[in-house]
C-alpha cells in the first residue's frame, strides 16, 4: 500500500478514536462528579486542547489559555500551527498546507448546576493558511476539441485569510479535580479572502477542478462544535 495513502487512512482512524473516546469520557461524567463530590467552579487559570481543530481540512493542535477577568467572566486566548499532515498522490487541490489559527473568546459563566457550569461567549478567529495548488495549462487551445498546442504543469501559492466572528454557547464539567471537559455548540461569520500567487497567465484551458475558490472574497455563516479539554492550576 502506498505509504502516503497509508499515512491519510491512520490519521483518519486516529481522529475518529480521539472522536469516540471524547464521546464515551463524557458519558460516566456526572457519576464520577457525584462520587467525588468536587464542587463545580469555573477556572481561574487554566490551560487547554481543542481536539475538533484536528478534523478539518486545515488540521491544527489548537492550544489555549484561560483566566478569569471577573466575577462571571473568563478570557480565553489560543493558538495553532496548521500541519500537512498527509498527502495524496491523486489530489493536488491542497499541497504543503501550512500557517496558523488564533483567537480570543469571551465567555461568561452562569451560577454552578448539578451538572456543571453553563456559559455562553463571543469570540474571534483569525486563521492564515497558506497552501499550493497543482494544475495544468493548456497554450493555443483552438481546436474546436479543446487540442492545445502545449501544455504546462504548474505549482502555485493560493494565500487564504479568515476573520470569524462567532457566539458559542456550552457546559463546563470536571472529569477529576483539575481536569475538565466543555462541550457546546456554536455559528461563527466567516469573512474570507483569497488570492494567487505564481500563478500562470495566459493560458487557454486550465485543467482540473476549476470551482475552488482562489480570487477573490466570500462570507460564510458556519455551524460549530464546542470541545475542549482542560486542566486548571487554580
């Protein structure tokens, strides 16, 4: 089996275990609260991993910070280095993805219940990604079959910025005395710009899949999940 293709089908099972074991850990979640009797607080420092960073197309170890500002309020600040984790001989749509994601959250935690610590937040995201893209050009394409006289293959940059804009909302929950787990959902705006960089020009025909977008501006309302995993010092 191509090492490539292996390396993609790994990652991929890697993530849904991560997916299913964060699925299952909260399960037994409220009983292990109750045996322990830990009084449920928000942080006031604490450090934490966002796991959904990882299933997209852009994977990130997301890292973050979190500390109180008030009585009801926390600040919360993250960062990531986007990863090429695999590549596929047969797709040339995304090569070399590389950049970083970063954002900063409001969030205001509501009074401790039963279960946990109910919060609501806004929130920005600001994700530069960088990635190259392989196509082939056709020159002097005036055959009525689309024939062309010489063709060209070419690598180049497609630069991606996001700016989001986003209200989460979620619950808090202890999983042992400094670690914790919150869950929610959210929508984010996402204004988004693209542009190319070494791009040919002047050719006829360019040959694969033509509907991506690399010019340009778009916005975008997008539906989010809510997981994090954390652990506190205080």
């Amino acid at each position: 089996m191509n090492k490539k293709i292996l390396t993609a089908n790994l990652y991929r099972l890697s993530s849904m275990a991560l997916f299913c074991v964060l699925a299952v850990a909260y399960q037994p979640v409220n009983a292990q609260i109750d045996s322990v009797q830990l009084k449920f607080q928000r942080p006031t420092q604490a450090v934490r991993l966002s796991p959904m960073f990882l299933f997209n197309r852009f994977p990130t170890i997301q890292l973050g910070y979190e500390a109180r500002l008030s009585s009801t309020f926390n600040v919360l600040v993250g960062a990531g280095v986007i990863m090429s984790v695999f590549e596929e001989d047969y797709n040339s749509d995304y090569i070399n993805r590389r950049g970083g994601k970063f954002n900063v959250e409001l969030r205001h935690y509501f009074s401790p219940r039963d279960n946990g610590i109910w919060f609501i937040s806004l929130g920005t995201d600001y994700f530069h990604v960088n990635f190259d893209r392989g196509r082939t050009f056709g020159f002097d394409c005036s055959d009525i079959f689309g024939n062309c006289s010489y063709y060209q293959y070419r690598q180049y940059t497609v630069q991606r910025r996001d700016y989001r804009l986003g209200l989460k909302g979620g619950i808090l929950t202890y999983m042992g005395k400094k670690d914790y787990l919150d869950i929610g959902i959210g929508a984010v705006i996402s204004f988004q710009t693209f542009r190319t960089l070494d791009k040919l020009s002047g050719f006829d025909i360019q040959y694969g899949r033509t509907n991506l977008k690399e010019e340009g501006n778009r916005t975008l309302l997008l539906p989010v999940p809510v997981v994090n995993i954390g652990y506190k010092f205080r």
